[in-house]
C-alpha cells in the first residue's frame, strides 16, 4: 500500500485521497431488516500533485462522478481520509464548507443545468465572489470584467440569461463561476462531453490556457479516452467503485498493464480505424448490490484464472516499467 | 416618477419571435371570456362603496320578497325587505376578499412547509409531509367545521379555516417541485459559490418555484370562495346582518318555493364568479405552464404536412438503390420566421450500404433522418420541396396508410435514447410481438417464437426469459439491442439510426456498431447512420456525407473523405477531435457558431468561419460540385483536389 504514496514524497502533493470508501443505501429498517448498499466507491487511493492534470476515466457507475463530488465536498465518504493540502478536507467540508469552496472548485457536466434560468449571468457568477471572497463591490465589478476576459466573453453576457447561450458559451460561464474565488484545484466532470467537436476544442484549449495562467490544478473525469489522454498528466481507470491502474498517461496508453484499460482502448473509434473490438453480449458489470469476492472484472477478462474468481487484487498488484505506474490485477499484460 | 421612466426605458427592447405570455392568454377565448366576467365583477365589487345602492343591511319589512325588476329594488328584496343587488355586491365583496386572503395565507405557509419539506429532505421531511398527511386524512369540511367550532363562528375564523384546510394541496405540490428542483446541478454549483442553506433555498429554487405557487393559487381562489360560501350557508361564516354569498345563499333556502330570486341570484353569482376564476387559472396554467406552452396541447399529426407547391418533383436520380432522396426541404414556422431546417439534401443508399450523415447539433441531421418516413412533428414542421423514393415509390405522395404501412416494416427507425423510445410499462416481449404483429399476420405463437429468434439475433443472452423483462430491469446496451431487434422485426429494407449508440459507454458502443455492421452484411439491409462522431463513421461506414446548416457540404466514401477532405469545414472537424494515441497534436478549434437556418447568408454557409474564405464565397448559391462517382464537395475553392495547388 506504502508504494502508492511514492508520488507524495516525490512531488508536490496538493491532493491526497485515502482508502476512500461511499455507500449509498444501507442502515436498518423500521424491523431491523438490512436496507441494500450498494458501494460507489470503495478503497480507493489516490494523489493529485500541485500543477498536474489528472485524468479520470471509466464507464457510466464506476464511481467517477460520486469521487469528483467528494473531492469538492458536495459529498461525504463514509470511510477513508481525503486530505487537501496536509487539511483534513471531509472535516473542513463539514465544519466550513466556504473555506473548502475557495480552494476546491467544480465545473458541471451539462452547462446549461448548472446556471438559474431564472438569473442574470451578473448575479450567477457575482454569488461566489459574494460569499467566498471580501471583495467590496467595485473590486468584484473589476474581477468580473477580469473572469469574462479569462474565458473570452463580451462584458454584455453579463445582463443574458442562461437560456439564450449555447452550450459552449454556457460552459465558459460555468468555467469562470469556478475561477471567481479563486481556487487551487478545480475538478472538471465531464466538461466537454455534452458539447459539439468544434465547440468542444474551443473549451479543451480555454481550459489549457486557464492552467498556465492561473497556475491551477485539474482533475478532469471523462468517459472519453482520447479527451483524457489529450489533457493529462496521469490518469486513473476505474472500474466498479475501485482504481482498476493508475499512472502517467504516456504510460498507460502506450503499455496498459490492466486488460480493462486495454478493452476501453481498444473499443474506442478512432478516425480511419475499422478493428473495434467487441466483446460477447453477456459481458457486463457485476450486480451492485451482491458484488464478487474476487476481481469485479472477471467476468470479462481474457486473461482471468481461479485466483480472480477468489482474491481481489491490491491496487497495487501489478508494476509498470515506470515506478509511478501501477494496476489492480493478477496478471497484467505483458509489455508489447 | 422619472427615475422609473428611466429604467423603463434602460430595458433593451426585446423582439422575441414566439407570442408573449399575454398574446398566448387571450388567443385562448375561454380563459379571456374568464378574465373578461372576473374583471366586470371585481371592478363591480371594489366600485361597491361609490355606486348609488342601498344600504344593504337596513331592514323594511313592508318591502319584503319583493321581486326582480320591481320599482326600486332592480333584483328585489329579501324575507327583510333587505336590497338584494346592494347585499350581492357587498356580499361579491366579501367573499372575493375572504377567498383570496384564504388563497395567500395557504400559498404561503403552504408553499413554505413544501420549501423545506422538499429542501431538506430526510426526517425533517418524513415529520412535516406526515402532518400534512394527517390533516388530509379528514374530510375538508369536517375538518373546517371542527376548527370553526373551536375558535367560533365568524368570517374571519371561517377564513382561518379554509386557509388551513387548503395548506396540504399547497405544501405537497410545492414539496414535489422543491424536490426535484434541489437535486438540480444549480443548486450544487449555489452551494460551491458559498450560499448557505436559507439563501439557496429562496434565492435560488424559490424563483423557480414561483410559476407552480401562481398556477396553484389561480386554480385554489375559485375552489376556496365556494368553501367559505359552504361554511356561510351552514351559518358558520359571516354573520347576520352581513351579507356573503354563502349566507345570502343560506337564508334564500328556507323560502326557495316561494320566492327563488333570493337563493338563485346568489347562487347565479356564485357560478359566474367561480366559473370565470377557473376559466381563468386553466388558461394561465396552460400558459405558465413550460410542457404545455412548448406546444404539447396542439394536436399531433400523424404525419408531417407535405406542401411542395408549384414546383416540379425531381425525379428519381437513376442510381438505382434502395432508398433515393432528391432535394428534400424541411421548414418549421415558428412564430413567423422559418427556419430552412433542411435546404436541399441528396442521398441514395443501396442495399447493403451503409452511409454515414455527420454534422454538430443544428445542422439538420436528425430532422434529414425524420423527413423520409414524415416523423417531423406538424405543425411547426413541413416538407417544402424534393421527393424520397423507397424502391421508387415517392414516400411523399403516397398516401397515410401506406406510409404507416411502410413505417417499422420497410423503414425502421432506432433512436438515441432506447429508455425512452421503449414503453416503461410493457415487457420488452409485449413491444416487440407488437412489432412484428403490427405488420405480419403471424399467430401468438408463431409471433412469439420470431420475438425469440429476433432477440437471440441482437445476441441478448436467455433470449426467451428477457422477454418478460421490463426495459428498466435492462443496461442500457441490452435496451438499444432490444430496439435494433425491433427494427429488424419485419425485415427492413431501410435502417434509421439517429446516434444510436452516443449514450452508451465505449464497449457497448463497440459491441452494438459491431452488430449492426454484421447484421447489415447477413441482411444485407441497408443504413442511414446519424452520427457526430468520425470515429464512429470509421468503424460502421461505407461512405459519409458531411452536413453543415441543413446541406452536405462534402460526401464521398469514407477512407477518402477521412484521408483527403476537401470542404474547409470537414477538415476542421476531423482536425478538432481529439484522436487516442495521438496527445501531442494540438487541437484547432473551429471559431464562431454555425449561422441560425432561419437567417442563412448569401453564398457559403460556413463562410465566415472559414480561413480561405474570398468574396465569391458570399454570394449566390454554391452548387454540390461532383467530382468523381461518390465523391462531391459544397465548395468553390477546395482543399486536397487534384486541380488546386
């Protein structure tokens, strides 16, 4: 387990998330019958270093999105620490959330769902500065007209309501709403996923700049392998609530070492690429609410043998040429 | 006065191309004639005091049960000789004034109670909506009647009453709404911008909510004017001498065979009273109300109106091929301005072949799909011009029964979102026997044997259990089989298949492009794949034709559009996605927004987004230049020709 923190002691830890567990569901009924819980994320271990892009990739329930809202404290673990900046950030969500919210932003998968149809962008993106900075109102007029520029949009959106933005548009506004405080990290759940391939770029290259500029560190979730692979630095597969491999992003795209990462390559389309692999129809995920003892990939993995029917992996099972790279498998790919 | 005239004027005009809120009410003649009663007796009612009438509580015996139109007494007189139009106004006064401080004091505590309830969720709202529930579990007007026996009789007690009587049609409505609304992503992204709790709760959901509380008071005012005239008449509410409606209503009754007049006028105005306030709500509910402004009461048709006008239909192409689209033009009218959905498409698909239609959002590619088969909801929707051939039977002069014929049998569609294309409350079995029993004349068993067969053949696992699965019990990768299942049913010659595979995860997505494409080649049927995504043209298509503004700008088979694009527009699209194994490339984003289809410039479409835009580009209409046989370009100066440098 110690191995995973090796990054700690290397680079600059901004982030440090902790056998981390959230369970939905559960308790007792009125007659004390068991309620079903189902486990959206368990056992997971993770750091974000100061300044690096950390990708997030998996399939629709493997827990990317309930990890993004306990990182900004939308969300409560129910076991593990989630430090921020050697801070216990579970503790400082409970007891100040204002003081999390200015060093932990999140930008919203559906722009136009996250803005009020019924304000102004004025009053929209005026709130945080309102609540989590002590601007007086001529500075906050002033940060205004800075955060538009940031996200390169004219100073008349800022009478608009949301509804008369497109998608694109919507984001950057979402964007700069993230910015207005000021934070250290901001966490991106989906951020382009909902959007058109052209606009798309637009915001992929404004989120780059934004990084330089601002110095800022990103956790960007997507289900989109090639997204991920454009913007990170590392990044984490998960699969069914756990870290299924973890590590540079040149790394894992080039030598996956955990047959799931693997398979989502794989599956990906490409421009000019005719081989998708498929697999059977009977390969899905394990049920939630009765998960398997042994490795919830399994069941469709080429490689399983009777040890991954039995004995889950540790997240740290298997070891890439690069002392950073690491998967939770018996029996990793070799190196092609 | 000028500091208002001022703000006013600040106010950027806005010329909005839908009908306004009011133009909306009164183009509803129910909901105006409702206003229009309302109006006349409110003003009638608050004018009471100015109006020449009669004391309405002075007594005279002599000039009792006077009847209507007698000298003086225009309505007549009571059992008291008391002035019945004078008693009615002020009785219309009172009671008007009752129901609605009944109606604000509910809708406020009411609205209140469902904030939180819905807000905060949990115990606190197990402990309010079980209140709730047990001051439902009585009859309204037992309960009324209780609490008017504990407080007494009087208005202002019955006011009480019928305002706390009606707090859980309020609370409950409101908590539902308040529910829904604090799971939105705003609030989340309220909470991250450091709002607490309070101020969440009535600065961000509360205006949103506003719209449901107006609605439910327009709908309650009417409901609650006849309970305080029901608590009157039973003598709880206004008290002698006082006239209210109900009371009025009440002391009327005892002499109803002798002389009507007395109850009926009351009665009568209680009618119009209510009925206008109904009318009223109903039409402002209809129009406040976002599901049904966007047009869901306009009748829907089974089929998009076809008005090609004057002009010649093309003729078929000659290329043979299963399914030949030739100039096809799908308008909508909305609020005036028409919006060239669809300008001009040409497409043939043989037997077999698999064409690929990409375009971002707006460009016309969904409404291109739902034209053929007359999909296109009318109104606001029509065909304007072209024609499609299936087998060259023009699909848009045949008649309805045949094109109902032809839809789900020799065209069939699968859409994006299979959880809601398929019915939620009929097994996945049910669905598809309907399918195959719409169109073939198969017995139960011979229908369900196919089902069988049809399910095995999307490869879904059991096939024979999962037919009495429900759609929900279903991933969302097995639901999309289950409608390609569907689609397949009556041996399609034509597949539509609008993204039928952008809501699903990478592997499924894989796994379903890879059954179509076997299913295609074992069928030999032939698709029309919407896409937005060239990788997915890569995996599945033949040939591609790229759709810009409602008009292919390019089309060709697909290696050689992906290897070589000749639009400026496609260039830049494939240049924008990002492509795995590739991270170092730097992403070049198409600048500025496609142009809306109701405002299309001269010329290119695209042209100013475009880098090598000259000023030829800008005006008259750029044709669909065919190069070789597949291969055509929307452009003037084209990348990658042979001719160009």
């Amino acid at each position: 387990m110690n191995e995973l923190h090796a990054g700690k002691s290397g680079g600059d830890t901004l982030l440090d998330i902790e056998n981390v567990e959230r369970i939905f569901g559960g308790g007792r009924k009125l007659f004390g019958g068991k309620m079903p819980a189902v486990h959206a994320v368990q056992g997971l271990t993770l750091n974000v270093r100061r300044g690096e892009t950390l990708g997030v990739v998996g399939e629709s329930g493997c827990g990317k999105s309930t990890l993004a809202r306990l990182v900004v404290g939308l969300d409560l673990p129910t076991a593990g620490t989630i430090t921020f900046d050697g801070e216990d950030l579970t503790a400082l969500a409970r007891r100040n959330r204002n003081a999390l919210a200015r060093k932990v932003q999140y930008v919203f998968q559906d722009p136009v769902a996250s803005l009020n149809p019924r304000k102004t962008i004025r009053t929209i993106l005026e709130a945080p500065l309102k609540h989590l900075t002590d601007l007086d109102a001529r500075g906050r007029e002033r940060r205004l007209e800075e955060l538009l520029e940031a996200v390169n949009l004219a100073p008349e959106f800022l009478e608009r309501y949301p509804h008369e933005f497109s998608g694109g548009q919507a984001q950057r506004i979402g964007i700069a709403r993230a910015l207005a405080a000021g934070p250290e990290l901001i966490v991106l759940d989906e951020p382009v996923s909902a959007l058109d391939v052209s606009v798309q770029a637009q915001v992929l290259n404004l989120l780059d700049a934004l990084k330089e500029k601002f110095g800022l560190t990103y956790i960007f979730i997507s289900h989109d392998l090639s997204v991920v692979e454009s913007v990170s630095n590392r990044v984490a597969v998960m699969y069914f609530g756990r870290m299924a491999e973890l590590g540079p992003a040149k790394e894992i795209f080039k030598h996956p070492l955990h047959p799931y990462t693997d398979l989502l390559m794989r599956s990906a389309p490409a421009p000019g690429r005719h081989d998708l692999l498929s697999e059977d129809a009977a390969a899905e995920l394990p049920d939630p609410y009765n998960p398997p003892p042994g490795c919830a990939f399994a069941a469709r993995c080429p490689r399983k043998s009777d040890l991954c029917l039995s004995a889950r992996p540790a997240p740290d099972a298997a070891r890439g040429q690069d002392e950073n790279h690491f998967a939770a498998c018996h029996h990793p790919l070799p190196r092609a | 006065m000028t500091d208002t005239t001022q703000t006013v004027e600040m106010k950027p005009k806005r010329t909005s191309a839908r009908p306004g809120t009011l133009a909306l009410l009164l183009n509803n003649s129910l909901a105006t004639g409702g206003l229009i009663v309302l109006v006349a007796i409110c003003l009638i009612a608050l004018a009471a005091p100015l109006l020449p009438l009669a004391d309405p509580d002075v007594t005279a015996p002599v000039d009792r049960l006077q009847p209507v139109f007698s000298d003086g007494h225009l309505l007549g007189t009571d059992h008291l000789g008391r002035d019945l139009l004078s008693r009615l106004i002020w009785g219309t006064r009172v009671s008007l004034a009752v129901g609605l401080s009944a109606t604000v004091i509910a809708a406020f505590f009411g609205s209140l109670l469902g904030l939180v309830a819905g807000y905060a969720g949990g115990r606190v709202d197990t402990l309010i909506m079980r209140g709730i529930d047990m001051v439902m579990a009585f009859p309204y007007i037992l309960l009324a009647l209780a609490i008017v026996a504990v407080l007494g009789p009087g208005l202002l007690n019955a006011l009480y009453a019928i305002a706390l009587v009606n707090i859980p049609f309020f609370a409950r409505n409101i908590r539902g709404i308040t529910l829904g609304l604090s799971r939105r992503e705003f609030v989340d992204a309220a909470r991250l911008s450091g709002k607490s709790p309070a101020q969440i709760l009535f600065l961000e959901i509360l205006p949103n909510v506003l719209p449901v509380i107006v609605i439910t008071m327009s709908t309650t005012v009417g409901w609650m004017i006849l309970e305080t005239a029901g608590l009157s008449f039973l003598g709880l509410g206004a008290q002698p001498p006082q006239a209210d409606l109900g009371s009025m209503l009440g002391e009327g009754r005892k002499i109803l065979f002798t002389a009507p007049h007395v109850s009926v006028i009351p009665g009568l105005m209680i009618f119009a009273l209510v009925m206008s306030i109904n009318l009223f709500g109903d039409g402002v509910r209809d129009v406040l109300d976002p599901r049904l402004r966007a047009g869901s009461l306009t009748r829907p048709v089974a089929r998009t109106a076809v008005e090609r006008g004057d002009a010649p239909v093309p003729p078929p192409s000659g290329k043979g091929g299963v399914l030949d689209v030739r100039d096809m033009r799908t308008e909508f009218e909305i609020g005036g301005s028409v919006y060239k959905a669809v300008g001009g498409v040409d497409l043939t698909l043989a037997a077999g072949e698999c064409l690929g239609i990409v375009g971002e959002s707006g460009s016309g590619k969904s409404v291109t799909a739902m034209s053929i088969m007359g999909l296109v909801p009318t109104p606001p929707g029509r065909i304007a011009g072209g024609a499609a051939y299936l087998d060259g039977e023009d699909l848009f002069a045949v008649s309805d029964r045949r094109i109902r014929k032809l839809r789900g049998s020799a065209v069939a569609y699968v859409f994006q979102d299979p959880l809601s294309t398929l019915h939620p409350l009929f097994t996945v079995g049910d669905q598809l026997r309907e399918a195959i029993g719409t169109h073939q004349p198969l017995s139960a068993a011979e229908v369900k044997a196919r089902a069988i067969e049809l399910l095995s053949l999307v490869r879904i696992p059991n096939a024979k259990e999962r037919l009495s699965a429900y759609p929900h019990e279903l991933s969302g990768g097995m639901r999309q089989r289950v409608c390609i299942a569907m689609a397949l049913a009556n041996d399609a010659k034509v597949l539509i298949a609008d993204e039928p595979t952008t809501a699903l995860d990478v592997t499924v997505q894989s796994q379903i492009l890879t059954l179509m494409n076997g299913l295609r080649r074992d069928r030999n049927a032939a698709i029309l794949f919407i896409t937005h995504d060239f990788g997915v043209v890569s995996a599945i298509c033949d040939r591609v034709a790229v759709m810009y503004a409602g008009r292919i700008v390019e089309t060709g088979r697909t290696n050689e559009v992906l290897a070589s694009p000749q639009h400026p527009y496609t260039a830049k699209l494939i240049e924008c996605v990002p492509v795995l194994g590739e991270p170092e490339r730097r992403l070049d984003a198409i600048e500025g927004r496609p142009p809306v289809v109701n405002n299309l410039p001269d010329g290119c479409a695209f042209a100013d987004r475009c880098g090598r835009v000259r000023p030829e580009c800008r005006s008259g209409e750029i044709a669909l230049v065919i190069s070789r046989e597949d291969r055509g370009v929307r452009c003037l100066y084209p990348l990658n020709t042979e001719g160009a440098a």
